[in-house]
C-alpha cells in the first residue's frame, strides 16, 4: 500500500523537525489542549502500538486496549489514560522508540491486504483505512508541534490520502453528532501542494468548497477554525460542515475557535 510509505514519510517529517532540537523541546507546551510535545508523542506512540495489535488478531488488540478504556470509563482523559501504557517514557528515549515503531508500523502495513477487516476503537475498518488515519493523526498532531515551534511545514500531496478521508467522513461529521446530513452533498475542490487540481464528489452541486488542500486537510483534522483560512465555501450543506467537520473517531469534538490555533 503507497499510504503505508505515506505514513512513514509524515513520521519522518515531524522527527526531522525534532531530531535537531534541543532536549528541553520536548516539555514545549502547544495550542492544543496544552499538551507537550512529549504528550503528543506518547499519544502518538501509543496507538500506533495498537495498529500494530490490531494485526496481530482481534483478542490481541482487546487484551492491548483493556487497561486503556478501564482509565477512560472511569473519568480520565485520553492524555491521563496514555501514562501507564508508557511508564515514565519521556524525552529523547520517547522519540526514539516512537520513531522506530513507525518504521515498523508502515513496513507492518506495506505487506498486508488492504482489505483486511481491523478492529479499532470506533467501527471495524479496512487495513488501508487504518494507515491513512494513523497518518491523518501523525500529520494532525504534528501540525501543533510545528506551530508551537513557530516553523513551517513543507507539505506533499501525500495529504490527499488525509483529504480524501475528510471528504469521505462528510456523512459521518454529522452521524456522530445524532444529525442528519444536509443535502446536497458539496462539490470539493482542492490544489495540491504541487499544484493539481483534486475533486470529489458532483461538481454541478449547488454547494462547494474549493481552495487549498492543505488548509482543507488542516480544517478536518481541527487544527484549524474554518474562519482562519481562505477556503471559499459556498452554500449551506458546506458551511454547516465546515462548522463541525471531524475526520476522526471518537466523540464529537468541537473544532477550535476562530484564532485559537497558529503558528507561534
């Protein structure tokens, strides 16, 4: 599978960017829930471990996943449920063995069928479908590294794979908020960080979004408030997505407010 190198790449982008940095980086407080970079790698870290168990069969990933949900049912957040799994891992030692696990994962998911069925915390999903959201989260969760390092990001048009899941989430944005999808379904036009033109969906649609791939992919992922970028959105079924739009699972999430998240 090419998304499976894909991911592997967007690993190896947020590694270069940290491997230079001075130790102290790691304890670098971002935009996103307060998180620290080490937080963001431990989370990071620890679900690519479970897209690793989820190959190996269905109890293997339960059995990887159990202790987990125990902390999250019993009131603790995602970041709180991750300290165990990770014990005291921290730092340097933190951002070696994430970068080997995706050197694993990627090479892991290269060799297998696309269509094989994994198990994940929300719906059961397609091996192809679980690379491309393991690298949604690497290039989502990198994108507040960068910001709070102030340095931007040079992005390829492996961000398709990220777009694509977005477009693909539209119905279930709304599903996963007990709402109904508003019709039409937006017309989705997109450049590319090389400069192609991507479309999805009917381009007679009387609602649409066209502009930049990157700022579309940032506004799905939330990393980004619709308000702070220059996507044109046209009619009411995509202005009403764009408002809420989620190409994670998980529980609804509200996107950040306007001016809420930048790069330092």
């Amino acid at each position: 599978m090419q998304q499976a190198h894909d991911f592997i790449e967007e690993a190896t982008v947020l590694a270069e960017l940290l491997e230079s940095q001075p130790d102290s980086v790691f304890e670098t407080v971002t935009l996103f829930k307060s998180w620290t970079v080490n937080d963001v790698l431990g989370h990071l870290h620890m679900f690519d471990v479970a897209a690793l168990k989820t190959v190996e069969g269905e109890a293997v990933f339960d059995s990887f996943m159990k202790p987990v949900l125990e902390r999250l049912n019993q009131g603790m957040s995602l970041l709180e449920a991750q300290y165990p799994f990770l014990e005291n891992l921290t730092g340097r030692d933190l951002f070696h063995k994430w970068q080997e696990t995706t050197k694993i994962l990627g090479q892991k998911y290269a060799t297998i069928d696309p269509k094989q069925r994994i198990k994940w915390m929300g719906p059961d999903m397609s091996a192809l479908s679980s690379i491309t959201a393991r690298q949604m989260e690497t290039w989502a969760h990198g994108q507040e590294v960068f910001d709070a390092l102030g340095a931007e990001r040079v992005n390829g048009d492996r961000i398709k794979n990220i777009c694509h899941l977005g477009v693909l989430t539209f119905s279930w944005t709304f599903k996963n908020r007990q709402m109904s999808a508003p019709d039409p379904v937006p017309f989705v036009n997109l450049t590319s960080p090389s400069g192609e033109n991507w479309e999805w969906n009917d381009n007679q649609s009387k609602s649409s979004i066209r502009g930049s791939a990157v700022e579309f992919a940032q506004v799905v992922t939330q990393v980004r408030n619709i308000k702070d970028t220059s996507l044109e959105v046209i009619g009411h079924s995509a202005d009403q997505w764009m408002s809420l739009a989620q190409c994670f699972a998980g529980a609804p999430i509200t996107p950040p407010a306007k001016g809420s998240r930048y790069k330092v």
